[in-house]
C-alpha cells in the first residue's frame, strides 16, 4: 500500500470517528454508542497494519472533533481515555507479542482494569461538568443494597468488557476484509 493510500485511509477513518463523536455529542442517547463506534472507525488504518496512521486518525478525531462537539468533555474523555486508544493497544499487542494463551489472559485482565479505569475517569468528568452525581441517587435501590452499586458496577463492567473485547477483535477482522476489498495491495 502507498504512502497516498495510507494518508487517505487515515483521514477517512478520522473523519467517520469525528461525526461519529459530534453525533453522540449532540444526541445524548447515542453519547457512549457514537464513542464505541468512533473507536471502530480507528480500526481502518489498522487493517492495513498501519499502527501510525490509526494513532495519527486517532489524535486528529479527538483534536478536531473538540470543537466540533462544542468541547462536551462528556463524549471525548470517554474516547481520548479508551474507546479511541483500545484499538491501537490490540494492534500493538497483535503485532509485537506473541500469542500465547498465559500472555492473551493477562492482557485481558490489564486492559479491563484499564477500562474500568477509564470508566471511573468518565464518571468523574460527568460529574464535574454536570454536577450531578448518579451512584448517590439510586433512590429506586432499597438503603440495605446500596452498599453494593458500585461494587455491582465494578463486576458488570467487568464482564462487559470482556464481551466487548472480543467483539472488537472481530469488527477488526471483519475490516480488515472490508478494506481488502476496497484497496488492493
């Protein structure tokens, strides 16, 4: 693949992350679908194994889509923290380590606390620039389980990003056919 090929496969993908942002900036029920889906979007230059180009599409979508959303910190923490990045981790990963079963479950478990991380990130960013705090207003929770929400929350999105994480590592490889369908070698 040339270097104009590269060039525009990246902007494509940085393009179709920075709609994909502004329209969850804008529609909020679509917030954190629009950011999952943007990362996806990260994942054209990767199909061609170009580690740069998606760090590069990555960094444009996040810089450019700033303004473009109205800098709702809501939308591009989410990205900029995880859903942007996770992408390019698992490209890393696939191509500079090898691919045995003991490494697969440690990078798993390093990249769920990540997410977990990145959730809590989020959550805070909600709160500062909203300033409302949804974990302490469960009112439909009864007082005796409230002590449990967070440690719920914890372990569901634990398991959520298990899902997600091979889901993701099939988007992957259903756009890496995609693409060599579209640009030939």
């Amino acid at each position: 693949m040339n270097n104009a090929h590269r060039i525009a496969l990246s902007a494509v993908s940085a393009a179709f992350a920075i709609i994909l942002l502004t329209l969850g900036a804008y529609i909020e029920i679509l917030d954190i679908s629009c950011v999952m889906l943007a990362g996806i979007a990260i994942m054209l230059p990767l199909s061609k194994k170009d580690i740069l180009g998606g760090f590069l599409a990555y960094l444009a979508a996040g810089l450019l889509a700033l303004p473009v959303t109205g800098f709702r910190f809501a939308v591009i923490v989410p990205y900029a923290v995880f859903f942007g990045l996770y992408p390019i981790v698992n490209a890393i990963i696939e191509k500079y380590l090898p691919n045995k079963k003991i490494l697969n479950i440690i990078f798993i478990v390093l990249k769920d606390i990540w997410f977990l991380l990145s959730m809590y990130v989020y959550y805070r960013v909600l709160v500062a620039f909203t300033g409302y705090d949804f974990a302490a207003d469960f009112a439909f929770v009864p007082e005796q389980f409230r002590q449990y929400i967070v440690p719920a929350l914890i372990f569901f999105g634990a398991v959520f990003f298990v899902l997600y994480d091979y889901v993701m590592k099939k988007m992957q490889r259903v756009i890496e056919i995609l693409v060599s369908r579209v640009i030939k070698k």
